[in-house]
C-alpha cells in the first residue's frame, strides 16, 4: 500500500492546513496510508556550513529532529505539503527548509522525483505575497516532483470548506498526485513551471524558482518567457541535483586550496562592531565570533 506523508507547516491544529492535507487524502482513490507530520513538532537547528553531512558521517551532526524528519520523507511514496501564509509568504517552519537543505544531497537518489502536491492557505485573498512560490522551492529542495500547487484562502480554522469550492481544489490536487504530468499552467518558466519572476535590466527576466533568466515578450498580449538553462543547475533535472551534489562536495578542496587566501580576507573584519548576544546561563553561551 502506498505510503502519503502529509508535511503540516501550521502550527494550528485542526487548523485550515490540517483539514486541507486530510481532505486531500480524502479525496485520493488510491489505497494509502495517511502519515502526518507538524514541522513545529520538529526541533530543527539551523545548519552549521560544516559539510559533515555530504561526507563521512552522510547525515546531519547536529543532534536534533533532523534526521528523524529526512527518514518519515524518505520513507514517504509521495507528498503533501500544507502551508499557511504568514505576513505575506510561507510561515517560518517552512522557511526553515533551505538552512537544512544541504542534508538532504546524500538521499538524491531515494527523494528524487517523489509525486507531491503543494496547498497554501491565506486569510485574505490576494494576500499570499511569495507563499506559492515558497512552497515550491521547498519542493524542489526536497527533490520532489511537484504535480500541482495551489494557493486557496479561509482565515479561521474550518473556513476553507464554509463552501464547497476548496473541496474542489482538494479534489484536483488529489488527482494530481499520482495522476500524469500536466500541461504547465502558463505564463511560466519554460524551464520550471516557476510562476514568480524577478525584472532585471534590459528587459531581462529571471525565475524566481529556478533562478535561471531570459527575456520577457508578449504575444496576443500573453507575457511569454524565453528562459535560458544556466550553467550550473540546481534541480532541473536528477542529473543536476547530482551534479550539484558533486560541486558541494569538491567544496572541500576548493576550500583547502585557497583556505590562507580566504582566512585573510575574513579575519580583516573580525574586530569589526560589537556582538549583542542573550542572556544565558553560564556555559551554553552562543559563539557569535
Ligand atoms: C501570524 C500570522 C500572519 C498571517 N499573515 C497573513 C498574510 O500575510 N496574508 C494572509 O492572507 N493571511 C495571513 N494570515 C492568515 C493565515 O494565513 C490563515 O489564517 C490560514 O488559514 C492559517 O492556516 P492554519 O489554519 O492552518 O493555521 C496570517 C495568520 C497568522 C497567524
């Protein structure tokens, strides 16, 4: 039986993230099992730059919930990802991903490509800021395939389904999951399906997704975008990720070669202002230096 892992990024519970996630299950024909997980249940450090993950030890040193969240994914057949808009984009749990996101290179072959479906939820219609675009990478960090993303809105917990509409949306995102690939909805990247641009100089554009550019035109007054693959990729395809995995992993001798070089250029700016750190107890006080 197929195993769906519903990734909660509310903390709310039996808020409207919660009942979109089960709802969707719900709705899903094939025989599967409901896992689900609340990322504020998981205590996550931020990534130390260390790089211990991509060699000897192959996972995360830290020792947090990091690991334990990387095997519930891992096991996972496929994914739904369930996120709330918080002041105009993704909340932080979700964020949270890309300071782990490094961690996650030693299981590319196993996460490449698992079928996922992406839901945000705003209070106010319109006033979802970057949240699509949030899950999205957070998608595409976890080396997904996403099927569909969507942003619906409903403030108070429940308000998605006060009418039927959102019942819908639960329904096509069901379909989507282990349903063929879709058309793309357009205008995107022709490259991503990123939907967020960033407008440069000269009427260049680039995707916010998967932050290659290109040029803007339109026609029949449809914004087209000519989007050009860049020499270093990130996700476009298996091949990219891990290709990148190798460039993380080269990082080591490059630092090593030019380490004197680099420490010199650092150092100049250790004197530089004054740390405000928080009161802790004696001992466990955080290096800022
Ligand atoms: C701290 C906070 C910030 C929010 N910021 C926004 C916002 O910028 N735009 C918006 O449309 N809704 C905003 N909302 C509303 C939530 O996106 C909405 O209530 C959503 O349904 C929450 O999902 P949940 O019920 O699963 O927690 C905010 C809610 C909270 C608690």
């Amino acid at each position: 039986m197929k195993k769906i892992l519903a990734i909660i990024a509310s903390p709310r519970k039996l808020g409207n993230c919660e009942i979109m996630a089960k709802e969707i299950s719900r709705q899903i024909t094939e025989e599967h099992e409901l896992q689900l997980l609340r990322l504020s249940d998981f205590d996550i450090q931020p990534c130390k730059g260390c790089y211990m993950c991509m060699f000897k030890e192959q996972q995360c040193i830290i020792e947090d919930d990091f690991n334990a969240l990387t095997q519930a994914i891992l096991e996972a057949d496929a994914l739904i990802v369930s996120v709330p808009t918080y002041f105009l984009g993704p909340n932080a749990s979700t964020c949270a991903l890309p300071i782990w996101g490094i961690a996650l290179y030693p299981h590319a072959e196993k996460l490449w490509g698992k079928p996922a479906v992406g839901v945000g939820i705003a209070g106010i219609p319109g006033k979802e800021g970057y949240t699509l675009l949030g899950i999205e990478s957070f998608l595409k960090l976890l080396m997904a395939e996403i099927k569909d993303c969507r942003m619906i809105y409903g403030a108070m917990p429940g308000e998605i389904f006060m009418n039927g509409e959102n019942q819908t949306v639960a329904a096509e995102l069901a379909s989507a999951l282990f349903g063929p690939e879709k058309e793309k909805k357009q205008p995107c990247c022709p490259l991503c399906g990123g939907q967020t641009f960033r407008f440069l100089e000269k009427n260049k554009v680039r995707c916010m997704l998967c932050s290659n550019s290109g040029t803007l035109s339109q026609k029949d007054g449809i914004p087209v975008f000519a989007i050009e693959k860049g020499e270093h990729e990130l996700f476009l395809t298996k091949e990219d990720a891990l290709a990148h995995r190798e460039w993380l992993i080269g990082m080591k001798s490059r630092f090593l070669k030019h380490k004197e070089e680099l420490k010199k250029i650092s150092l100049d700016y250790r004197k530089d202002g004054e740390w405000i750190r928080p009161v802790k107890p004696s001992g466990t006080d955080t290096a800022a230096e």
